[in-house]
C-alpha cells in the first residue's frame, strides 16, 4: 500500500511519499522539497550575491531583458541578452571573484530597483551597480554597470 501526502506552502513545496510494506510493517518516508520562488516573490539580491561570487554569468543573464544596458569598464554599449552574456562571462573569468558584498539596495515605488555591490578579485576592486525593472512577469535587468575602484 502507498501513500502520498503533499504539504504546500507558498515558498515551499515538500512532497512527503509514506511507503508502507504490509508484509513486514515497515514503513519508509522520503521527503522531496524544492522551493518555489517567482520573481515577484523574492529578493533577486540574494541570487545576485550568489552568482557573482561564484562568477557565474550563465545564470547572472537569466535576468537579463532582451536587451541590455551594459558597462564593463571601457565596454558599454546597448547589446543583445547573449552579447551581455559573453561580455560578462569574459569580465569574471579575468577577474575571478573572492567576495561581493552589498553597498546599497534601493527599491522604491517605480517599478525599479537598484542595487551598488563590491566586487572584489584577486586583481582588483569593482563597483557593480544594477537596475532591475519590476513587472507583472518578473524581474528583468535592464542595466547592469561595473567600474573600477581603487586597487587594494
């Protein structure tokens, strides 16, 4: 005999599975839980953190609008989700990061948020200043600037 119980909440599922074996009166469970965060829901700050101090750009680009403001030191420019994409990739693996903190996040009644990080690498300091378009939809980058700072 099996049973399936499923607990939803709205920022995580978890699927419980209940086997039970007549036969020996064993009984397993197994969890399953994946969260379930729209864009509207969370913070993208925190995703942001992540994927540049792993310098992840791939994942960086899914916020991306289809087209993007883009500044990368002397590199600026409107370009296309996969230009941005390959630029930004070209920046982080130069400029493999060590940490990112957060400066500054302003989100305000426009329908905008901005966020001002710290990039630091093992050459470098950077400013990383992105702007963010909140919709219906989602979440969209539609600007995303890094300058140098004063070396360490």
């Amino acid at each position: 005999m099996k049973r399936i119980i499923s607990f939803i909440s709205i920022f995580m599922c978890m699927t419980v599975y209940v086997f039970s074996n007549n036969t020996r009166g064993n009984t397993f469970i197994f969890f399953n839980q994946s969260f379930m965060i729209t864009p509207n829901m969370a913070d993208l700050n925190d995703t942001l953190l992540v994927e540049l101090r792993t310098g992840n750009a791939k994942n960086i680009a899914r916020f991306f609008g289809s087209n993007i403001t883009l500044s990368i030191l002397n590199e600026d420019g409107l370009y296309s989700k996969y230009q941005a994409e390959m630029l930004l990739q070209g920046f982080l693996s130069k400029n493999k990061p060590s940490a990112v903190k957060l400066l500054q996040k302003i989100t305000n009644k426009t329908n905008y948020s901005y966020y001002v990080y710290q990039l630091s690498s093992n050459k470098n300091l950077f400013r990383v200043f992105i702007k963010i378009s909140l919709s219906k939809s989602g979440q969209t980058i539609e600007e995303f600037r890094v300058e140098k700072q004063a070396s360490k």
